[in-house]
C-alpha cells in the first residue's frame, strides 16, 4: 500500500528559509535503522539527514538522488567527500557558482555563489537506492527548498531527481520527460516557475561507463549559466 507522504514542512523565519529535517528524522523507518546502525559503527561520521548547502536565495538549485554512505553521510555536506562531489564542484567552479577550492571537506572553505546544492532524499540509502515510498516522503523537504527559495534554474542529477522535482512542483511527469540535456519550464499550480535541466548522474558508474562525460557535464552547466545570467559567454 502507498505510504502517505509527511505533511510539508515549515519553514521558519524569513522567507527564503529553507526547512531541514530534523536530525533524528522518523520519517523512514528503513533509513532509520540504517542511519542508526551507521553511527553505531562509525561515530564520528554525520549520519544524519544532509542539509541543503548554499543560499536558498539562489537562482540555481542543483538537486541530487541521496548521500553516498562514505561521501555525503560521512561529512555532512551534499556531494563532499566522493567521485560525485569532485566533478560537481570542479563544474560549479568552472562556471562561476562556486568559489574557492573543493578539498572533500566541509571545512575545505568553498562557498556557493548564486547556487544551492540539495538532494531528493535527505538521508543515505542502503546501496545508494531509495523507494519510491522513501522518496515520496521526503519530498516535503525538497518541495520546501523549491517554494522557500528564489532558484529559476533547477538541475536535476538523474531521472530520480527530475521525477521528483516534477512532482514537487505539482506537474505531470508525462508531459516533462527525462533526458539529457533537456530543459523543460515548468509553473506550479501555486505560480512557482522554473527552467529545469535535466543531467545524467555525475556518478562515478556513469562516467566510468561513459554514460555521462565531463564536457557533456559542463553543457549542462553552461546552459544553465546562459540562462541564469544570459551576458555570459
Ligand atoms: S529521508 Fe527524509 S523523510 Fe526520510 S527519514 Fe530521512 S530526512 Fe526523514
């Protein structure tokens, strides 16, 4: 049977504030389990759900499946600390959304401009696979991200996070199908509206599968940037 989705979020304060889930989040039972036999293992990594990095007041967000368990769930920072982070951010960097140097840390120092990174689920999956019932229940939190914040460019990593997103902002999957380098502009029935580019995965499966490579990876981006701020090259 369906699970229900959790009731959306609120987000405090002002509002650009995007809400986080709470760090012992209830919400998925399996994750539960698996987050609580991750820190029973491993004390000092986050193992909590991941919070959003970067300003909700940004023009893009860059939306992932879920944290890899050694990267992401480690160090408490979307994609930090894997093969994903290291084309993401280097990308990020090329074209003017991040600053300063990737180092795998969240310490490193790098800081997002005009860019905020999320996933679709908040906390690591067993073998990097949430169910539809795990990601149907957080995506209050993504939905949240969405309508809390100012992105007008969304990128969605892979068909999970296109599909989510999609639903996060009330449209029909069919008439917005996966594919890319799509771009595909989608209004909420509340009026939120945006350009969504769609990507493979920067996963370190596709791009050793060649799947997705790094100049494949960099259009996206590049397309993005044009439209984000269309006086760049
Ligand atoms: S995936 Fe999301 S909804 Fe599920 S337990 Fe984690 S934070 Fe809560």
């Amino acid at each position: 049977m369906a699970k229900r989705a959790a009731k959306a979020p609120k987000p405090s304060g002002s509002a650009t504030k995007v809400a986080e889930p709470d760090r012992n989040c209830p919400l998925c039972p399996r994750l539960a389990a698996f987050r609580a036999d991750a820190r029973a293992r491993e004390p000092e990594w986050h193992n909590a759900p991941v919070p959003s990095f970067g300003s909700a007041r940004a023009p893009l967000l860059v939306v992932g499946l879920a944290p890899g368990l050694r990267g992401a769930n480690r160090t408490g920072r979307p994609f930090t600390g894997d093969w994903a982070g290291d084309l993401l951010y280097a990308t990020l960097l090329e074209f003017g959304f991040a600053r300063g140097v990737y180092d795998e840390r969240p310490d490193d120092g790098l800081t997002l401009v005009g860019c905020m990174v999320t996933n679709a689920v908040r906390c690591v999956p067993p073998q990097n696979k949430p169910t539809p019932a795990e990601i149907n229940t957080c995506r209050p939190f993504l939905t949240n991200a969405i309508d809390a914040g100012e992105a007008r460019a969304v990128v969605a990593l892979g068909r999970i996070a296109h599909d989510s997103v999609l639903r996060a902002l009330g449209a029909r999957l069919a008439a917005f199908p996966f594919a890319h380098g799509a771009q595909h502009d989608v209004t909420s029935p509340a009026g939120r509206a945006v350009r969504i580019f769609d990507s493979y995965h920067c996963s370190r499966y596709n791009t050793n599968t060649g799947v997705l490579t790094e100049e494949m990876f960099r259009d996206v981006f590049r397309a993005v940037r044009g439209f984000v701020d269309p006086q760049s090259p």
